[in-house]
C-alpha cells in the first residue's frame, strides 16, 4: 500500500539507533517505525483498508514460525538473541525502509484500519498510538485489570507511562508508577486518585515493599546496569500475581523456584502488539475512556533531523516528539 504520512512517533532513543547503538540495520534505509497514516493506493490483492483509510502502521511483519522484523527500525521477535535468521534478513532487504517520510511504501500486513480516525482532532496525537498498544499487549497477558492493583515499573519513560494511562483505562483499582525522575513521577500523580508513585531507591527490599502488594507488574525498563528494580517489581506481587517483561532490561533475571511455585506467580513476556489489540485501544481512545491530552505533544518536521534528535533525546514519560511531514 502506498500512504501519505500524516504523522510519526520519533522515539526518545533514536538518536542511539542512528549511532548503531541498539543494534545492525541494512543500510541505506528510510528510518521509521510506525506511524499514522492515509492510504493513497492499494495493490490488487488488498482488501481490508482502501484509498482513504486512516489507518496505523505498526512495522511488525510477522512471517510465523517467530521470524518477525520491524520494518525501517531495530528489534527482531522469536529468535531470543536478537540475531536474527536467514528468512528475517531476506525480510529486511525487501522490506527495508520505515515511514520518516511524506510518503511510504508499506506491507499490507503492517497496517490497520482505525474506523472514524479521518474525524479525529489532533492526528498527530494519534501517533502515540502504537506504544500505547505495545503496552496494553503487556498488561493484557496478565489478564482482565478491572479492580487489580497494577504496578508499572519505568513508568516515567514513554513506554511507562503510555502504560499508566492504559492500566487506568483499562479499570485498575490503583496504578503505582515507580521510576526515578521525580517531575515525571508527579506529572503521573496528577492523572488522578488511584495513582501511587514509587521513586526507587536501588535497595530491592525497600523498593518491592514501596511497589507492593500488587496484583500486576509489568516492566518497561530499558537498558539497566542492574536487574534489581525487575526483581522488587517481582518481590511485590501478591500471591497469584503476574510479572510481564515489555521493556529492555539487558539483565538475567534467578527467579527462586520454590518461591514462584508456593506463591503461584506467573512470568510472561510480551513484544509489540497484534492487531486486535490495536483495535481495541483505539476504541478506548475514540470512547473517550483513553483520553490523549494528558500527552504532550511535542511536532518537528523533516527538514533539520539533528534538532528533532535532540529534541526526542530530552522528552519522556508523558511526553512524545512526532515527526510532522
């Protein structure tokens, strides 16, 4: 399908990823990983959006088998070393380039259709979109939220706190956000009551009794040099709790066997997001039950990169730079 590019979340690490910093691309590309876009022309065979068609494009391109690639960025699913195989590699030649373009190029199944976006106020906004999804998939495992007290760990990063705002939306009695910038931790609480803040201290014990009792954790922690703050998160569950992995702790976890049996917790891990998920929180958007104007949005356009790096480099927690064409 080709789209016209109305906007792009640019991540705050971008800049690590221009720098080869999180990981090999095939090079030359158009760099991108998602974003919201109008369909301007379909190939024969697609059915499922037309010209005209807000829709958003995740980047995932799922061969099966756990061969997946994000079109125009880093990150691989299934291989569990981030290596790669020789079917994603062919993946990437064909499908190189990503969408920090007026234009672009996109595998059918990356995109999907949002119903009424074209009536949306603010589509820049709506880029965000994607990391509220990759959230909600992370939560979702963990099962129905309605009345469950849910801890994000990383909360003041955009992942994190893309997280905070789907756990209220999603009926949670209470939300922790922990994390360690405390103006972005303040910024959570003033979501509403049922947000508690943790700022973490760096001493486990201190910080799963400051986190817990929770019912469900989910970690968006990126690079870490400690797994300490994941393993509070786990330290805080009640028993029959669920600890879900989103983010990019570069750590091993030592889970204690008898610990995880006798208190019957649940680990599981979560990468993006499928489609239905994608439907389903854009639903609480248009419903109103996820309300984008606690994000701040931040526009750059394509004319000056090294100024919207930076830009993006400096903005997290409820904050997102989108890329304007």
């Amino acid at each position: 399908m080709l789209v016209e590019v109305l906007a792009a979340h640019l991540p705050a690490y971008t800049k690590m990823v221009v720098t080869g910093n999180r990981g090999g691309l095939p090079v030359p590309l158009t760099l991108g990983p998602s974003c919201i876009a109008r369909v301007t022309d379909v190939a024969p065979d697609v059915f499922h959006v037309a010209p005209g068609d807000v829709v958003v494009d995740t980047s995932r391109l799922d061969a099966g088998d756990g061969d997946e690639i994000l079109v125009g960025w880093v990150g691989l699913g299934g291989t569990g070393t981030g290596t790669g195989t020789e079917r994603t590699d062919r993946m990437r030649t064909v499908w190189r380039d990503g969408v920090f373009a007026e234009r672009a190029l996109c595998a059918k199944e990356t995109l999907v259709k949002l119903p009424g976006a074209e009536n949306y106020p603010d589509p820049a906004r709506l880029s965000f979109l994607p990391w509220l999804c990759i959230a909600a998939s992370g939560l979702h495992a963990a099962g129905p939220l309605t009345g469950r007290d849910v801890a994000v760990i990383g909360a003041t990063g955009q992942l994190g706190g893309a997280a905070v705002l789907v756990a209220l939306a999603s009926g949670a009695a209470t939300v922790t956000a922990v994390g360690r910038n405390k103006a972005a931790l303040d910024r959570l609480a003033e979501l509403g009551p049922r947000v508690r803040t943790h700022r973490l201290t760096g001493d486990r014990a201190a910080d799963a009794a400051g986190i817990g009792p929770v019912d469900v954790a989910l970690d968006t922690l990126g690079a870490t040099p400690t797994a300490d703050a994941t393993m509070a998160a786990y330290d805080s569950l009640r028993r029959g709790g669920t600890l879900v992995l989103v983010g990019g702790v570069r750590q091993d976890l030592t889970i204690p066997y008898g610990d995880l049996m006798h208190r019957r917790l649940t680990l599981r891990g979560s990468w993006m997001s499928d489609n239905q998920t994608v439907t389903t929180v854009w639903n609480m958007i248009r419903s109103g039950l996820l309300d984008l104007a606690a994000v701040e949005l931040l526009t750059v356009a394509l004319d000056d990169p090294a100024t919207a790096l930076d830009l993006a480099e400096r903005t997290t927690g409820l904050a997102f730079v989108a890329l304007v064409p």
